[in-house]
C-alpha cells in the first residue's frame, strides 16, 4: 500500500490565486487547494499534505478566531483570518477616502477586530489641521488615532507602532500612496527580502503589490500582514442585523425602539432617528448605515 501523505499544521503567509505560500517551522511550502475551491486566506492555519519537500495540497482549514473580507454584488474576496487589529493608513496627503475609512470600521466592527487609524505623513504640515479635524470624528466614536511619519521621523513612528502590534496579528490596510509600504519596511526588518522570496515562489515576478503577505517580528505571536491598496470596500455580506451592531454609536439604542423589527430608516418612535435628530448619531454615519443596508439586499451570490 503506498505511504499517505505525511500532514502538518501551516500559516499561509501569501496568497496569489489559487496558489498559497506556508510557513511551517521555518519550512517555506508552496501550496494548491484541491479542486477549483479558494477559500483560503493569508494568516489562515491549515493542514497540509506533503507531496515533496516543499510542496503540499490543502487538506483543511483550522477553525478561524477572525476573518476579514469585503465583497461586492457578485463576489466576495479575502482579506486575511485569524487577525486581531486593524490599521487604517492614511495621510495628510494624498487625500483619503472617508467612505473607504467608515467601510474598513464596519468591518472590523462585524468581524470582531479592534481598528486603529494610523495618520503617516505628518510632516505634511499644511494640509494637517484639516486632516486631524476629519479623523477627530472617528476619535470621538473610540477608534485610537496615532499620528507618525515613516519617512520624517522613522525612529518616533517605530516608537508609536511597535508596542502596539505586540502579541498581535495586525493587518494594515489604505489606499494606494498612504505609505503603507514605508510603514511596512519601517517594522519589518528585512521586508524587502522577503517579498522577493515570497514573488518567486509564487512566480508572480515583479507584481509584488497584487497579493497580501504576512510577516512574523520576532516570536510567533506577533505577525504584520501587509494589503494590497484598493479604493472600495463593499460589504455585501453583511446582514441587517450585523450592520445594525456593528455601529458602537447604535449600540446602546438597539432594542428601544417602538418597533421589534425596526430597521431605523423612516420608522415612528426610532430611538436611532431619535438620536440622529438631536445630533449624537452624525448624519454621514446614519447615511452610510442606509447605504449597506441596500448594498446588503442587492446580493446576488
């Protein structure tokens, strides 16, 4: 009887398609999934079938503590599992999307993941006082906002972020030009190297910028996971009921309204319209809630 495939645990460090990159006690493993399936994610554990040294099949996935993900009307696409924080990058200039922020906020929110606003390009001073006066209102909802400069003070911005991806799994994402990329290099030593390694065995050549990858500093316990920049974040998955709660400033009104089923858009007796007339729900937030909310119903997978 020929010998079975030896399994072992790994975490997908890269993803390109359908063809993965695992690390597994300092093993580097270039992986497929069986058949046409896709559902795997950077930062995913799973078990793999060795068919030589550094090569395997996917054979499960790990239960996930977390995952991350935005989806559009017909499809919907993996961001990374088993993440613990979110950084938002964004910077004085170029200018940053707030639908793109409130989007990434809601899904953290639905996913669990505590979010976190990183403000880079601070050194940009003329543009900075406008740029705090935007973010102040994300501040004012709980979200930590840490402002450095990846290229002007280096050491400071290390200082900032450093103590807070401790112990954490953290992905970072922003539109393209935020510099995330200078973040990156900045807190993982020898990120370059890497990506380069990681672009060969994926063979995707110089297209380093199309996939997400996940860096471990130090220990095991602390892993960075870089994002590709986009410019929309669709959560189509997201029911009414996972939208509804995953805006903290809802969360205390939830429950009070005159009706059970109410789904705080024109209802009488809404303690969320209540709220948004007196001026405590900020009238973009409700607007952007309504928004998902007919995102939601129009899904057609």
């Amino acid at each position: 009887m020929a010998k079975l495939p030896e399994l072992i645990d790994a975490t997908i460090i890269a993803a390109h398609g359908r063809h993965y990159l695992a690390h597994a006690d300092g093993l580097k493993l270039q992986c497929v999934t069986r058949g046409k399936k896709s559902d795997v994610a950077v930062g995913d554990i799973v078990r793999v079938a060795l068919t030589s040294p550094n090569q395997g099949v996917i054979e499960s996935i790990t239960e996930r503590s977390s995952l991350l993900y935005r989806s559009d009307q017909y499809k919907s696409k993996l961001l990374a599992a088993n993440v613990t924080q979110l950084f938002i990058v964004v910077a004085t200039e170029p200018g940053f999307s707030d639908d793109l922020v409130s989007r990434s906020l809601v899904a953290a929110e639905a996913a669990g993941i505590q979010a976190h606003l990183i403000l880079n390009k601070i050194d940009v001073t003329e543009s900075l006082p406008k740029t705090r006066t935007r973010l102040a209102q994300y501040a004012r909802l709980g979200y930590p906002v840490h402002e450095v400069s990846a290229r002007a003070a280096p050491d400071a911005a290390v200082a900032t972020l450093a103590p807070l991806l401790q112990g954490q799994s953290t992905i970072l994402i922003g539109q393209s030009g935020m510099g995330k990329s200078s973040l990156i290099n900045l807190l993982v030593p020898d990120a370059d190297i890497a990506v380069r390694e990681i672009s060969a065995a994926l063979d995707t050549g110089k297209h380093t910028t199309t996939f997400t990858r996940l860096y471990n500093i130090g220990d095991t316990s602390t892993a960075i996971i870089d994002s590709p920049g986009f410019q929309e974040f669709g959560l189509y998955h997201l029911s009414e009921g996972m939208l509804e709660r995953a805006f903290p400033e809802f969360e205390p009104l939830l429950g009070k309204c005159k009706y059970y089923n109410c789904h705080h858009l024109s209802e009488p007796s809404c303690t969320v319209l209540a709220a948004l007339a007196a001026g405590e729900i900020l009238p973009y937030r409700h607007a952007l809630y309504v928004q998902l909310l007919h995102e939601s119903s129009q899904k057609l997978y």
